[in-house]
C-alpha cells in the first residue's frame, strides 16, 4: 500500500485544495512511524496498555457484529468517477456488506479503518491526549473549507478531524476527535477537559450533519 500511494500522482497542485483521506490517511502516516521506531501502528497502539483498543482483533476476547447501516435521509448520487467512490470504494470489496464481521477484516492492519474498540478505551484514548504537550499544535487547523471528497465543509488539524459543519460533533471550534463510519464518534474538548465516545452496533448512513443519536448525548456535557 505505501508503494502504491508513493507513486500516485497528486489529485491537485498541492495546498491549492484540500481532501478527506479516508482508508489511506493510516498507511501514510503509519509508514512515517514505522521507519522512525521500528514498529507498526497496531503494535505502538498495543504499547499504549489501553484495555480494549487494537488495530485489527487481536486475540479471540468478545466482539459485537456491527449491523448492516441504515440510511438516514437522502443519500447523494455519487459518480463512478468522482474523488468520493475513488476514496471509499478502492477496492469496491470495502463497500461489501458484513466485511467489517468477516475473519479477514479483523485480522488486518489497516489503521485507518479496523480499530476494534469499546467507547470507555476510545474515551481513554482522547483523555490522555489532552495532557499532550503538543496539543495546541495538532489541533491547530491546517485545512479548511470545501473537501473534494466529502463534498461539504470540512476542518482538519495534525490528524484529528475538528468539529465542522459537516460533523458538528461539538459547539467548541477547538474540540477534536473523528466521526467514524455508521455514527461511531470519539473526541475530546480541550476547554471544557473531557473526552467522550459513541461506538454504536447499528450504524446509519448520514450524508452531513451530526448522527441523529448524538444531540441527545452530547448536549448534556455543554449544560451549565
């Protein structure tokens, strides 16, 4: 995979646009920490001790099957062509119902798509972020505006996807974390000091907009 992405052509001059990187964006930057340590990211994510985080199943410990997703509102007609399916559906394999439950899934290292958590370690996780001495960097924005490949608004910092008009997962500008796939969310807020996270066994498609089960966990945390 990192050969493949090493000699594909940018899509666009570079810092002209912008682009959600979806399946690759773990592959780039988990190249980059395996040549400086040593080590994958499945195995650095098992360095952190983190109870029920992994990269892949490891071991044979219970997992929940996720359900086939739901549409949530009107999706939009995405050209074959277009940057969206090129992102998501490379190969079309990833679009497969019930491939996240299969034997093959779980056993992969593909860091950007297969991490197998509950939400108290994905909570954990983000927590211990907000004690990292480069916080304020890495959720410094460092793109903003139309995404080629989600089509709406988006923000981005070092890596974590900031709250955005197209996953308002926070009223806080510097909250960060990411809106995962069928609804799952983990970020943390850095004003108000607290991590929090959703890893749902029904999973919906929503186009844009936050996941209809948020509002009613998440709005309780900003109450006075």
């Amino acid at each position: 995979m990192t050969r493949a992405l090493a000699a594909e052509h940018p899509w666009w001059p570079p810092g002209e646009r912008h682009g959600y990187h979806a399946v690759t964006f773990g592959w780039l930057v988990g190249e980059v920490l395996r040549r400086a340590t040593g080590r994958t990211v499945r195995e650095l994510v098992q360095d952190l001790g983190i109870a029920g985080l992994s990269v892949g199943l490891i071991g044979n410990g219970p997992v929940r099957d996720v359900l086939p997703p739901e549409p949530h509102g009107p999706l939009p007609r995405m050209p074959a062509t277009g940057l969206t399916v090129k992102a998501f559906a490379n190969p079309a394999e990833q679009l497969t119902p019930g491939l996240p439950n299969t034997a093959r899934w779980r056993a992969a290292e593909i860091p950007a798509a297969n991490v197998h958590a509950h939400a108290r370690a994905l909570a954990t996780l983000y927590g211990e972020l907000l004690t990292w001495p480069k916080l304020a960097e890495m959720i410094e924005p460092r793109s903003a505006g139309h995404d080629e490949v989600l089509g709406s608004e988006t923000r981005f910092g070092l890596g974590f996807m900031l709250a955005n008009p197209t996953r308002p997962f926070s009223p806080n500008p510097r909250a960060f974390g990411h809106s995962g796939s069928g609804g799952a969310l983990a970020f943390a807020d850095p004003d108000e000091g607290f991590a929090f996270a959703f890893t749902p066994s029904r999973t919906l498609l929503t186009p844009a907009g936050p996941d209809p089960r948020w509002p009613a966990l998440v709005e309780p945390l900003y109450r006075r």
